[in-house]
C-alpha cells in the first residue's frame, strides 16, 4: 500500500468527490429531464397518428416532391436490391438519385444492367461546389432514377451533388445499405405539412441484426444473439426514443442521423450542404442549418419522428465497432469545435443556451470523466483510502439507474410502436441492457477517449467499416459507413 | 456528510432503484405478453369480421346475424373495422356502412366524442364520422376547432360534402394559422373539382395576402374558366410567388390571352416566374412562343434553361428542331441545355414534363 500524505486526505480527496458526486448529479438531471420531455412528447406523437391515414399524404396532389440520395461506394453486392427497395417506398411524388462515389468496384455497371441506364448530356447546376461529376444517367425503364457517377470525394461530397441534382422539394438522405421501412417517408414527411417552419426531421434507426432481411426489406424483426449487437439494440432505443424524442420538447436536437433523414432541399443548399473535412457531417449540417435560421431570425423546427424506421446493420465485432464509436466521437469534438462559439451564447436561444452546452459536458466529457473516475478508483484502491462498502454502493447505484434507463425505454418502445412480435426477443433485449453495464461500457468509453485524443491530435480519417450485410457479404468505404445514433449512455 | 450516513442514504436510495426496476421488467413483461395476446385476440376478431363486414357492405347476402357478429365484437374493434373500410369502400358500400355504423351506435358514440374536452377524443370522433361519411352539426363545428390536427380531419372529411356552406368554410381556411390545415384544405379543393372554382375566383379578387400563392395551387389543380381572369390579374402581383403561380395557372388554362401574358412573363425580372412561364407555355403547346423559348435557353438562371428546353420538346417537332439548332448555337449554356433535354429517354422526359 502507498503512504498518502495527510493533505491529499484532507484537500483533494474531498474536492475530487464532491466534482464527480456533482457531475453525477447533472447527469441524473440531464437524464430524468430527457425521459420525462420524450415521454410527454411520445404520447402526443401516439395521440396524433393513432388510427390516421397515410393515403392522405401519399395520395394528394399537394404533398411536396421527395428526392432520396443514396450515396454508394463499392456496394456491387447489394445497390440493385437496395436501389429496387427505394424505389418501391410508398411514396407518390418520389426520385432516388444514386451517387457512386467513384467505387471502383461494378457498383456502376450493376446499375447500369439492372436499371437500363442511359447516359444523357451532363450537365449540373453546381450550385454546391463538388469533385467532378463524369456522368450522368437516366433510367429507361425507371423514370424516377437518377443515377450520377462522379470522382471519390467522399460522403459528403457525395451527397453534395445529390442536392445539385436533386430537384424534390424535400431531400431524404439514407445510407445505401439503410433499410427503409416501406410507409416510412410520408411519416418522415408529415411534421414538414404540419409546420412551414420545420427544416430536418429524423427517423429512428433501428438495429436489423438478428432480424429476416429479404428484397430490402425487414420481415421479422428478432432480437441479435450476438452481445455486442445486442447491447447495441439497447443503446439505439435509449437513444432515439429518450435522447432524441427528449430534444424535441427542449428545442435542442442537434443530430439527424445520416442514414435516414429528411430535409428541406432549399435550407440545405442555403447554409452550403455537407462540410467535407469533417467525420461528424451530419451533425454539422444540422448546426449549420440551424445556425443559419438563428442568425436569420427565422423559427425553425428539426424534429424527429419515432413512428418512422430504418434499419442498420450494427457492427458485431469488437475492432470495428471501436473504430466506429472513436469516429463518432471525433465527429462530435470536431462539429463541437468549428462551432464553439455557439455554446452559451443566448443568441442561438435552446440551442445555444442548453443543446450545446448538454453536448460539451454531458456527451462530450462524459467518457472523460468515467475513465477519471476508474483511475480515482484504481489509485484509491492502491492507497488504501477507498471505503470498499460506499465505492460498491456507488456502483451498484450506477448500475440500477442504467438499468432502469434501459428498462424504460423497452417500455416505451413496447407501448408505442412496437416492433418485437414475441416476448422472447423483448426479454432478451432487456437482457442485454442489463448486461451493459459489464465490460461493454467501460469499453465505449475508452473507444470515445481514444477519439477524442486523436481528434486533439488531428485525425479526421474515417476508419475502414466491414460489414456481413443482409446479403452476401460487403465491405463499405470511406464515407459509407452508417452515422452516430447520438447520446445514448446512462448515468454511471 | 460521514461515512456511515452516506451508507444508509445510498441503501436507501438503491432499495428504491431496485423496486422500480424489478416493477418496470415486470410492467414490460405484463405489457409485452399481454399486448402479444390481445394483439393476436384483435387479429383474429378483425379477420373473421372482416368477412362479416363485406358481406355487409356488398350486399352478397347479408343476414341479421352477420350484424349481430359486429355487434358482439369490443367497440374499439367495431371502430377499427369503420376505419379500415370506410378508407377503402365507395360508392353505394359507403351509405351501407353509414347505416350500418347508426344501427351500431358507432355514429352516435363518434358525436358524442366530438364534444369531448379533449383533443384526441375529438380528432377519434372526427375519424369515425369521417369514415361514417356522416355529415352532423357536431363534426361541421370541428371546422373550427381550436386543434389544428382536428380541423384538418374535418377539412379533409369536408372534401366530400361540397354543399356551398362547406365550400366556402374551406376556402375561408386557405388562410388558416396552421400549416397543416392550409395543406388539407388545398387537397380538399383540389378534390371538391368544379364546384369550388367559383368560389376560389371570388376569393382572388378579394385577398391580397401570400395565401394567394395557395389559392393560385389548387386554381391551377381546377383549370376552370372562371379564373382565367384573376389569373391574368394576378401575374402582375408585386410577390413573385403569386406572380409564378398564376403564371402557372395559365400554363393550365391556355387560350390567345393567356398566351401573350405568358410571353410577357418570360421576361420576368424574377427567374422563378420565367420559369413558370417557360413551362406553361410548353403546357398551352403555344407555337409561337417557340422563338421566345429558345432565346431562354440561355437565360442566366438554370431552372429557367431547363423549363425552356422541356417546354422545346413538348411543343413537337418545332420545338424539337428549334433544340436541334440550338445545339448549334455560340452559347455554350444553350447548347449543353438543349443536349441534355435531346438525350432524356421518352419515359424520362414525359415524367418531367407531366
């Protein structure tokens, strides 16, 4: 055991207790204010869409035009069963542009066969400045398919000139391998018919792991065996239906997920499309998109919708979903960073004022914090100053409150828009979130560190995504990869 | 605060956490296995009563006990049943289902719901009488209902009851505060056909607000006479909006006065009007604004090449050799416009151009 000298005792064990027993306590806060605005915000939502219908919106003549951008690289295994999916969503007045980023696989000529492409005299209205488009292609036996191929530059450079070319008044943007449910765009849409002001809304992302996938769609949706996916279930739920249901009811949303959401085209290309340098692009677009209303004067809504699904496949290994969350979090540091001068400024009203700041010091410092807290832990223990009955107390506390927080958010998800026909699959969810707390946490905290130290030191590469796809196995590129489901820890 | 206080408290606290998590497993596992039954029990009564309900609403022998089948079901099924088939029957089906939802006490209990204080037991009751297709003092008052998501459920149910009363209501709501209810009152109209024109002319000539650009939409949808001239009026209107809109309304219309407007407005200092005027007069197939397009192929704005060069096209084998020349032409814009246009396979170009 290490000898302590007596002021550690007396000064700074004290002061480091009572910061992380205050961190907790803003965390809880933070939390249980979350729960209760997405709870009141879930039953409205219910209330509103119980028993209407869709037709309505799909059927008139005054619903606005969606334009879907699917940015592809390297997907020749699966872009004619995804392409074919989009095009036979429910949605009346709708165009896919497909964006091959350059892959340099048969991505092209698989669309090329499968859709009777035809090249047409190419010329964009680059109202976003983009890598070089280098053809452009119509399809003869699907007029509503556009399919551009251009030099690699990446996602969002992709869908840049997506928004060049498409020409909807809302642009949905999906990730190529997202598997969108088939009524899911008019329920994506309704909030924009609902209110002039509204400029992004989101869907919810839900894990397809485990789940009967065929022809692009989802058939019966079953819970992962895998623990990693399976946890992961548990965080996607906590996370859209508290973390960003919550936000809608406190105006804060800041995150529209990349692999579905849907924008207004005009405010897109107004406030300059998707930064390039950035890995945290989505989020930087709504920052931006919001930003650029504040500073306008202009109300303007970005919701997100619970009723409306895709679905991802979540990474089942250990190397490629640290790669992924490291991503994740440098995006977060990055988008925070460009726009640090935002935080706490009354100007940019919720936003500003508690959406950023709950972003710094909730979502951001968060890991920082726990893995202080594992260390304090670690070197208390060494000095012998660790009361073993309070640290267990503590943890176990910690522990009830994730699982509560898990729990919940099943329940709501249960009485809501349920998705799980059989017990079994609940339980087994409910299952994972229970285990959560054991090793998986603790390792997403030190994937977000490690993002954050290499976000300090510069890095910006995306990190090579594998996925097993529904189909026969691909690997997604640079760029491709699928986007943040945003906040999605419990207290600990 | 000692050790030993902090020990008890957490206990405390943690003897809590544990009796609401243990609770809230349990409620999902109530919830989970009870909706999974009562999920089942209503698939099974919706599909056996489905049967019953079209043998009812077809009129293929109905009997007294294939009501008392549907009389006999939990009302929230009744209710689901009106709903399903009342979106998906027309004709004389509907006035079977409408007498069929009275005797069952559907029509009665869906009024009463329209007085609730509540907004969601409003907007139900709306449904169902919607879906009645049942027209009562209770559901016409919801047009003015202080909820927006009720008024636009009776807007839309209005569609369907295009008396004078409800026709001016709906254009009266073109200027509804919410979004939502100016969308459904535009597919309302837009529905309702003919017999609102008159109505939506008057409205024209009186409004000046931006709701015009909402009334010059559906004006367009209804391509009646009688908004030939508020249309022509309103092409002069200081918003551009309006301006486009009625352009467009013109493009629907067609006639020799809508024609010399439209070449007017193809020299629009906004490009959004010379966009909609490019478009209508591709629409009015107007010959002689041939020339005029083809000058417009290399107009500064992009959607205002694009729409010439369509417009090009749709008029035939003028328009078509005008972008053959065009390929021809010393501006670069022009050329590459009407190039793409010429490429565009027939399934593509008559998308674009419907």
């Amino acid at each position: 055991m290490i000898s302590v000298p007596s002021f550690v005792y007396s000064m700074i064990f004290p002061v480091f207790d009572r910061a992380i027993f205050a961190y907790f306590m803003l965390l809880l806060l933070s939390y249980g204010t979350l729960v209760a605005a997405a709870l009141w915000e879930l039953i409205g939502h219910v209330l509103r869409v119980r028993g209407e219908s869709r037709q309505w919106v799909l059927g008139s003549a005054v619903s606005p035009s969606i334009s879907i951008l699917a940015p592809a690289y390297n997907e020749e295994a699966t872009i004619a069963e995804s392409v074919t999916a989009l095009l036979a969503l429910h949605y009346a007045n709708l165009e896919v542009v497909v964006i091959n980023d350059g892959s340099p696989d048969r991505t092209l000529e698989v669309l090329r066969d499968r859709f009777a492409l035809v090249p047409v005299h190419t010329i964009v209205w680059r109202r976003l400045d983009t890598k070089p488009v280098r053809r452009l292609y119509r399809s003869k036996t699907h007029p509503n398919l556009v399919v551009v191929d251009k030099v690699n530059g990446g996602k969002a450079d992709a869908l840049n000139v997506g928004l060049n070319l498409a020409t909807g008044d809302l642009v949905c943007v999906i990730d190529a391998d997202t598997i969108v449910d088939a009524d899911a765009l008019p329920r994506l849409a309704r909030p924009f018919l609902a209110d002039a002001a509204t400029i992004a809304t989101g869907g919810m992302i839900r894990v397809a792991n485990g789940s009967q996938v065929s022809g692009g769609r989802v058939l019966e949706v079953k819970a992962p065996r895998n623990p990693l996916a399976g946890m992961q279930v548990s965080e996607y739920l906590r996370a859209f239906l508290f973390g960003r249901l919550g936000w809608n009811e406190l105006g804060g949303t800041l995150i529209i997920s990349g692999a579905f959401g849907l924008f207004h085209r005009e405010a897109m290309i107004a406030c300059g499309g998707y930064t390039h340098d950035t890995v945290g692009e989505d989020m930087e677009l709504v920052l931006k998109l919001r930003r650029r209303a504040y500073e306008a004067g202009q109300r303007h809504r970005v919701l997100f919708v619970p009723d409306a699904v895709a679905w991802t496949e979540v990474p089942e290994t250990v190397a490629v979903l640290g790669r992924q969350r490291d991503r994740w979090h440098r995006g977060l540091a990055d988008v925070l960073w460009r726009h640090r001068r935002l935080i706490g400024n009354p100007k940019y009203g919720a936003m500003g004022l508690v959406g950023l700041p709950y972003f710094l010091i909730v979502e951001l410092l968060a890991p920082v914090t726990e893995l202080l807290g594992w260390v304090a832990l670690a070197v208390w223990v060494l000095m012998g100053a660790l009361n073993a009955k309070i640290a267990l107390l503590f943890f176990a506390l910690a522990y009830g409150l994730n699982a509560i927080h898990g729990t919940l958010a099943v329940l709501a998800d249960e009485l809501s828009f349920p998705r799980y026909r059989r017990t079994r699959d609940r339980l087994i969810v409910i299952g994972w979130s229970m285990l959560e707390t054991f090793g998986y946490r603790q390792l997403t905290v030190l994937w977000r560190v490690r993002g954050l130290w290499k976000f300090l030191r510069g890095r910006t590469d995306w990190g090579k995504m594998e996925r097993r796809g529904f189909a026969p196995p691909t690997v997604a590129a640079p760029g491709a990869a699928s986007s943040p489901p945003g906040p999605v820890r419990a207290p600990a | 605060m000692n050790d030993s206080l902090l020990l008890t408290l957490g206990l405390r606290v943690l003897a809590v956490e544990t009796a609401l998590a243990t609770g809230l497993v349990l409620v999902v596992l109530l919830a989970a296995s009870f909706g999974e039954w009562w999920r089942r029990r209503r698939a099974r009564q919706l599909a056996a009563a489905r049967d019953v309900m079209a043998r009812l609403l077809t009129g293929a022998s109905p009997s007294a006990a294939d009501e008392d089948v549907l009389r006999a079901l939990p009302l929230g099924v009744q209710e689901a049943l009106v709903l399903e088939f009342g979106r998906a029957v027309r004709g004389v089906s509907v006035e079977r289902l409408s007498a069929l939802g009275h005797r069952l006490g559907i029509t009665t209990r869906a009024a009463d719901r329209c007085a609730s204080r509540f907004w969601w037991s409003r907007l139900q009751g709306a449904r169902l009488l919607g879906a009645l297709d049942h027209d009562c003092a209770a559901l016409r008052a919801r047009l003015d209902d202080p909820h927006p998501t009720v008024r636009a459920e009776v807007l839309h149910w209005a569609a369907g009851r295009a008396d004078g009363q409800v026709i001016d209501a709906l254009v009266a709501r073109l200027v509804d505060p919410a979004r939502l209810c100016r969308f459904t009152v535009r597919d309302s109209l837009l529905r309702v056909g003919q017999p609102a024109a008159r109505a939506l002319a008057q409205f024209l000539e009186r409004d000046d607000s931006i709701a015009l650009a909402d009334a010059l939409f559906v004006a367009r949808g209804l391509a009646q006479p009688e908004l030939i001239a508020p249309a022509i009026r309103l092409c002069e209107h200081p918003h551009a909006i309006v301006r486009a809109r009625a352009v467009s309304v013109l493009g629907a219309l067609g006639g020799d006065d809508a024609a010399s407007v439209l070449l007017a407005r193809l020299q629009d200092d906004d490009a959004l009007v010379r966009e909609a005027a490019a478009r209508a007069i591709g629409e009015i197939g107007h010959w002689g604004g041939a020339s005029a397009l083809a000058d417009r192929l290399g107009d500064t704005s992009f959607p205002v090449r694009r729409e010439s060069a369509i417009s090009l096209r749709r008029l035939g084998s003028v328009g078509v050799l005008v972008l053959r020349r065009a390929r021809q032409s010393s501006n670069p814009f022009a050329v590459d416009m009407a190039t793409q246009v010429l490429d565009l396979p027939d399934s593509v170009f008559h998308r674009i151009a419907a």
